[in-house]
C-alpha cells in the first residue's frame, strides 16, 4: 500500500489496496466525506453530498470485493459535475432553475461508472448551464481554487477540478463545451481529457450547445483518465450524435515509445496575448517531449483567431434553442401568482436565470432571428468549416498538436466579471478543438506566481489512445502532477 | 455594434425573458461589446465555402419506428411545479 495520503493516491494506487483487502471502501469514502465537511465550506465545490447513498454504495462494493467480483472501478469515490442526470438526486446545473430538480432518470455516462462499481459521492458547482469560464456564473456561489481562495478555479467544470485538486474524490467527471474540462484542469493542476465529439454519450447531460458538448474524466494522473475513459466511453442508441466505434483498451497503450512522434506547434497559439510565463512553462514542456525522441514542427491554424467569433453564434444559438424547454410548466422554478401564460414564461425564466445565462440567449434568440440567420450563424458555420479543415490539413504534417490550454493563469475573483469580451477571449486555445469535434488534453506542465499551468495536447479525430499515450509519458518523467497545495496535503 | 435597450427588449421578449430595466441596459452594454467581437467574423472570406454542421460530417441515425420508451408519466411529473389528473397545470388560457 501506497504510504501517500489517501486523498494523494491514483486510481490505479486505490484500486490495488481496495483489491488487496489494505482498504474498504466503507473507510475510503469516509476518508473522502470527511475532508469534504472538513473543506467544502471554504472551496465550495459540491452542490450535493451523498453521505448515506455513497456509504450504502461502497457497502455494496465491499460486498462484491469480498466475492471476488472486482473491476478496476469498484469501490473507487468519484463525484460528477451536477449537469449529469443522476436519477433520485438533484441535478442543478448550477441555476436557480433546477435548484428543485431531482432527475428522474440516470445518464448514460454516470450509469456506465455506476454499473462498473464506482461509489457518488455528491454533485459538483459549475457555472450555470455551463457557461462560463470562472466559476462565477453559479447560482451557489463561486467555487475557490485550492491553489489560492481569492482566484478562480477556472470554469465551467470549475468544481469538478478544484475538488480533484484538493483532494475530495478520487475522480470526478467534467463537461467541456469552448474548453470547460481542459481550462479549469489547466487552473487547478490536475489532468483533464475532452474525447472526441460523440465519443460518450450525451444523454441525461444537460445540454448546453449539442453540436459541441462532450464529457469527459477529470483526474489526478493520465493513467486515471484512461481507466475512467474506458468505462465512459461507448455508443448509446439513445444519443442520436453518439459514434459507433469500438472503444480500444485506454489502458493497453500507454506505454508506448515517443521516439519519432511528431509534435506541431501553431504559431496562433504563440501569439499576443499568451502570458509570456506561460509561454515558457509551455515550451519547458514540450522540450522535455524533444528528449524523449519527439520532433517539433512549426504549423499554422490560420482561423484560429476566428474561433471566438464563431463559437460566440453558435454556442448561443444552440442554448437559445435548447434552453426554451425551461418554460416553468413540466418542471423546474416557477413564479409566484402568473397573470397569464405569458407572464409565467416570462418570469419563471426571468427571475431562474442569471445574467450570463440570460445574456447567451439573447445573443442565440438575435443570431437565429429572421433576417439575420444567415449572416450570424449560417455564416459561423462556415468558419467552423474553415477551422476544421486548418486541423485536418496540419494532422496530415504531425501526430499531435501542442500549446497552452490557457493564455494566462488563474486570475482574481471579480478581475473579469463586467467585461465578458475579455473573459471570452480566455477560450482561445480550446474553442476551435470542440467547433472541430477533436480530442484535446489538458496536463500540469508547471508552475506561475505559485498557479498550475497547463499543457494542452490535440490529437486527430478518436485519437484518444495517442493523446493519453503522450499524456502518460510525460507524466513519467515529470512530477508536475503529483504537486498539491501546501495546506491541503493533510 | 450597438444593441439597444429597446433591441434588447423586443429579443427579451421573442426569448419569454424578464428582464427589469437596469437588466435591459447591463445588457445592452454587454451585448453590444460580445456582438462586436463576433462582427469580426464578417471579414473573414467564406466564398463557396459550405456551412459546416457536424465535425464529422455524420448524419441524423435512423431506427426503426417502435414503441421504446415506457409510461414514466408519475415519476416524471413528480418535479412538476403543479399537476392535476395527470395533467400539467398553467393560468387559463381560453376565456
């Protein structure tokens, strides 16, 4: 058994002593619920906590361990961004509008992590309906990074990555729209994977913008989103978008040898506005991949720098679209005393959502209006055709992409909260990978001003064995991400 | 760009939003700069350029058309905010 601290062991470290006898699951999800009360006060990471429905679930996986019946999941405390339907428990999405919501039914996706033995701890904050890149948006309140209370953790996963970094599941899951899983991974120092478009199912996820969303592991280590990946991933007849492919064993090819691996960089990504320190954690990062036998080539994503504009239509105009079933008759907040049916839409909506929320669907309602339909979002799509095909063409020069995840580190609470252009302009490098339905990684790759910086990595369309391959054999030379914060190594 | 209060009005109410007027005008301010930085995609030349509407060029999966989904109507009516003999429940509508 490890002699780190519970809360500072990998899956694959858990797994051995659950399958060893070392520890119950009963005592691991103690240890987990007790740092919870002990921290979540403070960082403010859960909606929900599970107490008696995960002690019941590591009760059951005891029992199955006993039997001899264990996965490589079984027993393992996992917690999940409160945007998965999990049926019996309230499913928020981090807005007013469904802070009465108990989701009837289980998504796929947290379904798959259940049937493979997994234990829930509780549902994590978010930016509301996911939009968001801080943290911020959430109708209960912002989440703090672990690394420093006064900054942000990062968003709209914000919680599922502050609770990895301060050690409060042992795996947590994460949904990435403009760069929701990677950006705040990058923030809090931890390792977050967004597959493929269509590579998990989305049902029982709320949907945000369709054509983008995906889900996806947030973890301590690259092997742990491999063994967390194999279980998510799969086709689901019930999620029209989901691609019928075989899902290959995550775990079988991480080892791979690096020599001869072709690394591009794109100059868009070195460009203005990238933190001249994060710049050279980045470049530290990639020379490291140099000594393992890699070879490094300049490319050009010529659009990337119209990837805000387009994501800004398309993004909006598809939760304008989806967010209309929040009518405050079938379920959800409604208003006190309505004059009409008018009046409850109107106010039901009104005064469940907040600002941001409000402001995306205006800006979809606009976009989608007669008369400017095609110049607002016929004409995005054609950019996210341009912004595709950049990435085709690069992927026939070189096997991965690599850059920032993030042009800056985590910046104070408040410092962007009135200047949403600013705040969007974060999403640079991890947009145009969901309008182009790639895989894209976010690993630690150091530190600034005491902040983790990320390393983001693309591979091409399913790739996801490549990107967790190279992801991996980073990690094996580099201590980056077994870092925690100080105070919270318990 | 500018978009008006009173733009912003009319859009609240095609989307059946609320909003007071201090809300009108924040967002007006706010829309107005996001619809800027999304004007920059017009000089962007798309000539003969086809829109793009999934990543993977997949198309919308058929099935065949049976019944495959049971009566949940108890469970999922539970979260409604008001209900009566199975039905859902709003203000009057017909006078």
């Amino acid at each position: 058994m490890s002699n780190k601290p519970l809360h500072q062991q990998s899956l694959t470290e858990l797994s051995r002593s659950l399958q060893d006898g070392a520890i119950s699951s009963t005592e691991l999800t103690q240890h987990y619920l007790d740092r919870i009360k002990q921290l979540n006060g403070e960082l403010n990471c859960f909606i929900t906590v599970c107490e008696e429905q995960s002690l019941q679930q590591a009760n059951a996986a005891d029992r199955a361990i006993a039997a001899g019946n264990i996965k490589p999941l079984t027993g393992i405390p996992l917690a999940h961004k409160d945007l998965f339907c999990t049926e019996g428990v309230k499913t928020s999405c981090g807005s007013r509008m469904l802070d009465n919501w108990i989701a009837p039914y289980e998504s796929t996706m947290t379904g798959n992590l259940k049937a493979a033995g997994t234990v829930m701890l509780g549902k994590l904050n978010m930016d509301e309906f996911a939009m968001g890149g801080s943290n911020e948006n959430s109708y209960y309140g912002p989440v703090r990074n672990p690394w420093n209370r006064e900054v942000i953790p990062g968003g709209s996963s914000g919680g599922s990555a502050a609770a990895m970094a301060a050690g409060l599941a042992a795996a947590t899951t994460g949904s990435d729209t403009g760069g929701s899983i990677r950006q705040p991974a990058s923030m809090c120092g931890i390792t977050g994977l967004k597959p493929t478009y269509g590579r998990i199912s989305r049902w029982g996820m709320v949907a945000f913008a369709s054509s983008l969303d995906q889900a996806g592991p947030m973890t301590r280590t690259v092997e742990d989103a491999a063994l967390m990946l194999n279980v998510m991933a799969g086709f689901d007849p019930k999620d029209s978008t989901s691609m019928d492919r075989a899902v290959p064993d995550y775990s079988a090819t991480l080892n791979e040898p690096l020599k001869g691996l072709r690394i591009g960089l794109p100059k868009e990504y070195f460009a203005e506005g990238l933190d001249s320190r994060v710049e050279q954690t980045v470049r530290n990062a990639i020379a490291e991949y140099e000594k393992m036998g890699a070879t490094v080539k300049e490319i050009s994503l010529p659009h990337t720098h119209h990837s805000i504009a387009a994501y800004y239509v398309i993004a909006p105009a598809e939760a304008s679209t989806n967010l209309s079933r929040f009518d405050g008759v079938r379920f959800g907040y409604r208003c006190e005393e309505p004059k009409n049916l008018e009046d409850l839409y109107q106010r039901s909506r009104g005064e469940s959502f907040g600002s941001e929320v409000k402001n995306r669907i205006m800006i979809g309602t606009y976009a989608l209006s007669a008369g400017y339909y095609d110049a607002y979002y016929t004409k995005a799509q054609k950019i996210r055709r341009l912004i595709r095909d950049d990435f085709l063409r690069a992927f026939e020069e070189v096997d991965v992409i690599m850059g920032p995840t993030a042009p800056t580190p985590a910046f104070p609470i408040g410092a962007k909260a009135n200047d949403p252009v600013a705040m969007y302009l974060g999403d640079i490098f991890t947009i145009s990978t969901n309008l182009a339905g790639l895989p894209g990684m976010s690993i630690p790759a150091g530190m600034v001003d005491g902040l983790p910086v990320g390393l983001q990595i693309i591979a091409p369309h399913f790739e996801e064995a490549r990107l967790l391959n190279v992801g991996h054999q980073f990690q094996q030379t580099t201590d980056w991400h077994l870092r925690t914060p100080v105070d919270l190594r318990g | 760009m500018v978009i008006d209060p009173t733009t912003i009005a009319s859009i609240a109410h095609l989307a059946r939003l609320s909003l007071s007027d201090d809300e009108v005008q924040l967002a007006s301010g706010k829309i107005s700069a996001i619809m800027g930085l999304i004007d920059e995609m017009q000089s962007v030349d798309t000539n003969g350029v086809e829109p793009l509407a999934h990543p993977l060029d997949a198309v919308q999966r058929l099935r065949s058309d049976e019944i495959t989904e049971i009566n949940q109507r108890e469970e999922l009516q539970a979260n409604a905010p008001a209900v009566e003999k199975g039905l859902f429940l709003v203000p009057r509508v017909i006078e």
